[in-house]
C-alpha cells in the first residue's frame, strides 16, 4: 500500500469491524478479543507501517493518511461492497478511526474509541524538527543494537504498566510456543482455525468458539527485536500532537454524520489516585464532545482489549446501537 506491505488478519463472519491498536502495538494485541467477536463480525485487523509484521513507515504518518489506508485496505480485501464497517481505535489510532469517520462518513457503520487518545494541543511545535529527530534516534538506536537487546524486556514492561490483570511473560520471555489464551497458536504463515458459527448472532455472554489462531509469542517476540518496529514507534510519537492537531482541525471542519453511533470505552484500574481520576476525567470529556455514549472497563488499564476482551468484544457489536 503506496509501496509499503501491510500485514492484515481477516477472521470471522457478519458484518465488518476493523480493529487498530494503538502506538508500539500490533495485530496481536487483539489476540484476546477476537474469540468473542469474531463469531458475531468479520474482523479486520492490520498492522501500521514500522508496527507488526508491515513494511517500515516511509512517510510520516497523518491522521488523514491512516483514514486513508484503512478505505484502501477495505477495497484492496474487497471488503467495500459489505455496506458501512465499525472502526475502532485504541489510544492514538483513535485518531485514525475517528479521522476515517469524518473523511469516509457513508464508510462508517459506527465508530469505538478505546481508551482513545485526547486531542488537546491546537497547534504542534516543530513537526518537522521532531520526525527528523525521531528519525535519527531509531537510526542510532538499531545501529546500537537496542531493539534486540532491550526490545522483548521492552515489550513486556509496556504489558505490565498497561494492564491489571496478572500478566505471564515466560512465554515471550523464553521465546516458548505457549498461548495465553488457550490452545496452540497456529503455525507462522498458516491459516487461523476456523470459526465454527456460520451466520452472525446477538452478542451473549457465552464461551467464546475455540480459536487458535493467537499470534505465537516467538513471532510477537521477534517483531519487537526489529530496528523496524524501533523505528516506527518512534516517528508515529514524534508525530503524535501533530495529529492530534489534525484531529482538532477536522472535528471544525467535517463534523461526523448526524446519527453515527459513537462509544467511548475508558478504561479505569477502580483507583482513587489522582492520574487515574484525571484520565477518566478525560475520557468523559471526550464522550462529550464527539456526542458519545460513554462506557467504562473497569478494572482495567490502558490495554484494555487484554483487560477485559468481553467487554471490548460487546462494545463493537453494540456500537451500531449506541
């Protein structure tokens, strides 16, 4: 895509929903959700460029060009003529999703921020400045050899601080086969099992299908020993209040279309600390001002597709009806 492969998962049945997470993080990242959505959507999830298994970044990245990447995978999938798709976005690709949703309105079923980045900066200082910089730091970094000396420990710190629940590195630490979630991942390169419902139903509490498709923890593992995935993280932070100024100058200039469902899924750890208070504050206010319904994930942290999967899985099969 404009000259950069992009890797893509494709899984499930209904109608679509396409997942991205947010900075640093990968198609794997919503291992934990896909069994309980994919029985009731077709779910899209790809990896940004520097991010996953994708080709490295060869521009900056916009929000309005992440909006466009996503329109463009959905034609390149033929997966355009299915009607409108959910989009969902965590953290900073809430800024990708809700940009597709102004820029693409009659592509829009609905829209899910999760845990969503908030746009408060008007203005970015020295974009230009700041991606050279970035750019020269992951130069430095990879020839220094940091991302495969420090990229897995990495990995599992940004686990550890972004969740609740009680978090097993072993496996990504040995570099082991084991799955978190359940069963054998499949093989590198091979199909998912499929899923076994044939027709989308109502979301319900019930066990999710059998899936083994989970990303094997020594390819998770592998990715984030990459100069490529450095080097990514690295330009999209750099470019982070830029496009959140880009975020802050669409919602002006193309408002989101009248009766387009919108949720916010906040995630909060049920601490009184002030930091925790403060960002759910935050994520109120977001609600707020794009009209949303808001929701909470509770207890959860940032990752709160790994947190709470159900709920996150029942948040986009609601979200048409929010």
């Amino acid at each position: 895509m404009d000259g950069v492969p992009v890797h893509v998962r494709v899984e499930g049945s209904g109608p679509v929903a396409v997942l991205s997470a947010g900075l640093g993080l990968g198609w794997y990242d919503w291992d934990p959700v896909v069994p309980f959505l994919a029985p009731h959507r077709t779910v899209v999830r790809f990896d940004r460029p520097g991010h996953g298994l994708s080709g490295p970044a060869a521009v900056p990245p916009t929000a309005a060009g992440e909006a466009r990447r996503i329109a463009v995978l959905l034609d390149a999938l033929g997966l355009s003529g299915g009607g409108p798709v959910t989009v969902a976005g965590h953290s900073a690709a809430g800024f990708h999703a809700e940009a597709f949703a102004r820029l693409h309105p009659g592509r829009t079923a609905a829209l899910l921020l999760v845990d969503g980045s908030v746009a408060e900066a008007p203005a970015a200082p020295m974009p230009a400045l700041r991606t050279a910089a970035a750019r020269a730091l992951g130069a430095l970094a990879t020839a220094a050899g940091l991302p495969a000396a420090l990229g897995p420990a990495a990995r599992r710190a940004m686990l550890r601080l972004g969740t609740v629940g009680p978090y097993d590195g072993a496996a990504e630490r040995a570099g082991g086969a084991g799955d978190p979630y359940g069963g054998a991942p499949a093989p590198y390169g091979g199909a998912p099992a499929p899923y076994d419902a044939a027709a989308p139903a109502p979301y319900d509490d019930a066990a999710p299908a059998p899936y083994h498709g989970a990303a094997d923890p020594r390819l998770v593992r592998r990715c984030h020993r990459t100069g490529r995935v450095w080097r990514g993280m690295l330009l999209e932070n750099a470019r982070y209040l830029a496009m959140a100024a880009e975020v802050l100058a669409l919602r002006a200039d193309h408002p989101l279309p009248a009766g387009l469902p919108v949720t916010v899924l906040a995630g909060y750890d049920g601490s009184a600390r002030g930091p925790a208070l403060r960002w759910l504050a935050a994520q109120a206010a977001l609600a707020d001002a794009l009209g949303a319904r808001f929701e909470v994930a509770e207890p959860a942290g940032h990752l709160v597709m790994r947190d709470r999967p159900r709920q996150v899985a029942r948040a986009v099969v609601a979200a048409v009806q929010a």
